[in-house]
C-alpha cells in the first residue's frame, strides 16, 4: 500500500504535478514537521487533501486502547491491512514524551521471559507501519512535542534492518530527531550491530542482556547460541570504536536466576569492561513464564552493588504495567498463539517442544542481511 511517510519530497511532487512549488512544501511541513493526518492539513484546499488521502490511506486501525498512570501512558492494538496486529505505547514524562514502537508483528527470537517471544513472529512491518505509529502518537501527544522514539515494542529491530535504518533515516532527516532521541534495543544480533555503527546514523544503542554468562543467556534469550558473550563483546567494542556512542545493556531482575551476587559481578565486569551504562528493569508478570521478578528491596540492592563495582546503573521506571505496556509484556493480551514456557527452559533443559521461536529465529534471520 503506498505511503506518504516512505515518500522523498521530489516524489510526493511527482503526486501533485501540476500543483505549485509551495503547495508541496505545504503539504510536507504538514506530513513531517506538524505530524498531522492529511486530512488535516488545512493550509491545503479540501480537494486536495481528500485526494491525498484517498491515494494514501492510512496502514494502522486502531484496534483497541487502553490508558492508566492517569492517562499519561497510553498503549494502543494497530490492525494492519492484512490483520497482523502490533502494539504501541506512548508514555509522557515531565520532561520528554516517548513513544515505544514496534518493528515486527510479532517476535522470532523467543526470549523467554517476554510476551511477544511468548506468541511469535506474523511478519516484517514496512517503513511506513512503523512510522505512522510514531506520527499517530505525535498527534494524541499534541501539543507536547513527541521527542523520544524507541523500538521496544515488539520485535527484534535489527532483524528488520533496512527498515529500522529508514525510520531512523527519515525521523532524523525529515523530522530533526537527534541520536539522544532515537534508541534502538537489540537482543544482540552481533553483526547487524557492526554494520549498524558503520551506517553513521544517529542513535542510541541500547542491548538486552539478561545475563553475563553463557550457559543462562542461552536459556534466557535463545539468540545467545547463536551470538554467544563473547561474539556479542566484540560488536559492542565495534559500536563504541566507530560510533564513539556509550551503549547501554538492560538487564530484566528475575529473582534467583539473574540477580544473585555472581549475577552482579559477571555483569560489573562485561560491563565495565565496556563503559556500557546498566538499566535494571523489574520483570514485568508475563502469562507464559513462571520466574518471579525480583523484589523491590532485591532491585535496590542489585543496583547499588553495581555502583560499588564502578558500573553506572538505572532503574526503569516500569510506568505501563497495569496496562501490560511494560517491557516484555507486548502481545500478552493481543496474539492469538501464546507459547507456554515452562521453568526446564530456563534451568537447563531444553524449550518445550512446540515452542517455535528457536526455529523461527533461525528462518527469520536468514531473511536478513547482517
Ligand atoms: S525481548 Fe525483544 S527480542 Fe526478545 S522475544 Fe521479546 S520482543 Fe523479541
């Protein structure tokens, strides 16, 4: 389906030959600078902005909605055209409104704490899937300016590469947005992160730990047999060589498996090793897993033990939960097929059978080009 938001400007004068020069920039302030539906453009007469919306529908339907923190976290269900639902969670802060988009319906990588690992991958969203969900939360944000741009909903975004690099391409060139206002958070596709800092865009790399060890990584997030630590290490010393970026690992506490005091020291030492700054985020409750996350008292302590080893931590703010907004809980209530995850997945045995995202993982990261 054709979309404005994958449009260069030259093109989208190509859709009103015969319309001045100044009705294209009209046109396109409105699209980028002022975020509005094309509908909306008013600086443009009526006819004009129907046509343009005839011959640009709109790819996401709003599904569902749901809102809590007193309406400042809203997480909306996007129907694609072919059924596919995604999630998108806008979250406004006293200083900075984000928006947390998803790059894949669904997720092959199978981390088995998260809910979207939980139900697996559908497809790829386009340029303009993920686009118009930052554009749709720029809209209900107005008049507070959307600033922050996240892909932490759901999917793994550098196993949807060239599409990750043209949202950035886009939010940083037709909207301004710099690298302290784009992150990207990968699961740790290793050579996706070097080719990644060879492209030169702005953007904060955030990796999803979990775990400093291999034999738990593996458990925790399966992409780690095929991206053990050490290879993992290596695309991260590649990033800050080429980027000169600090990157940051988040590490979900899970109450006696990663949060113990050898937790600690493994991840003080890749950390710091690194200079990668931590943020620490309490587990979210997810229907298929059976681990709790740590306590509140458990998170405090974790943190500062990492301060005392030199590794600068955070807390997540885990704003969203009642909502099931929170990290790791995309798709908990919306996909269809929830995978059920049993503890022997995470204690040494091997995922259930009939749980897919191993085998998807590796089908779906063929499709790429790291
Ligand atoms: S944590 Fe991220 S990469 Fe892992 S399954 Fe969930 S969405 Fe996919």
């Amino acid at each position: 389906m054709p979309s404005v938001y994958e449009l260069r400007i030259d093109e989208l004068a190509a859709h009103l030959l015969g319309e001045p020069r100044y009705r294209v920039e009209q046109v396109w302030r409105g699209v980028w600078d002022e975020g509005l539906a094309l509908e909306d453009i008013t600086t443009v007469p009526k006819v004009l902005r129907q046509r343009l919306s005839e011959t640009f529908p709109p790819a996401l339907e709003v599904a569902n909605e749901v809102a809590s923190d007193l309406g400042a976290t809203r997480k909306w269900v996007f129907r694609l055209h072919d059924g596919a639902t995604i999630e998108t969670v806008l979250m406004n802060y006293a200083d900075r409104v984000t928006v947390c988009v998803s790059s894949q319906a669904g997720c092959a990588m199978g981390c088995t704490f998260c809910a979207t690992g939980q139900a697996g991958f559908s497809r790829q969203l386009s340029v303009a899937e993920v686009i118009e969900q930052v554009m749709f939360a720029a809209r209900v944000a107005a008049p507070r300016r959307l600033s922050n741009v996240v892909f932490m909903g759901m999917g793994e975004p550098l196993a949807n590469y060239p599409v990750t690099v043209g949202v950035v391409q886009r939010l940083h060139e037709y909207r301004a947005m710099s690298a302290r206002h784009l992150t990207v958070s990968t699961v740790g596709v290793a050579p996706a992160i070097e080719r990644l800092a060879a492209e030169g865009l702005p953007l904060t790399l955030a990796v999803s730990l979990h775990a400093a060890n291999d034999q738990t990584r593996d458990e925790l997030v399966p992409l780690n047999r095929r991206y053990p630590l050490e290879r993992l290490y290596r695309a991260c010393e590649t990033w800050i060589a080429t980027t000169s970026r600090r990157l940051s690992f988040e590490w979900a506490l899970i109450d006696g498996v990663n949060d113990t005091d050898q937790a600690m020291h493994e991840l003080a030492e890749y950390a710091g090793g690194l200079r990668a700054h931590v943020n620490l985020i309490p587990l979210n409750p997810t229907p298929g897993y059976l681990v709790r996350g740590s306590g509140s008292q458990r998170v405090h302590e974790f943190r500062l033990g990492l301060e005392e080893l030199g590794v600068n931590a955070t807390v997540r703010n885990t704003r969203g939960r009642s909502i099931d907004a929170a990290c790791g809980q995309l798709a908990a209530v919306t996909n269809a097929h929830p995978t059920r995850v049993t503890l022997r997945a995470l204690h040494g045995g091997a995922p259930e059978a009939g749980s897919a995202p191993r085998q998807q993982a590796d089908s779906h990261e063929a499709g790429q080009t790291p």
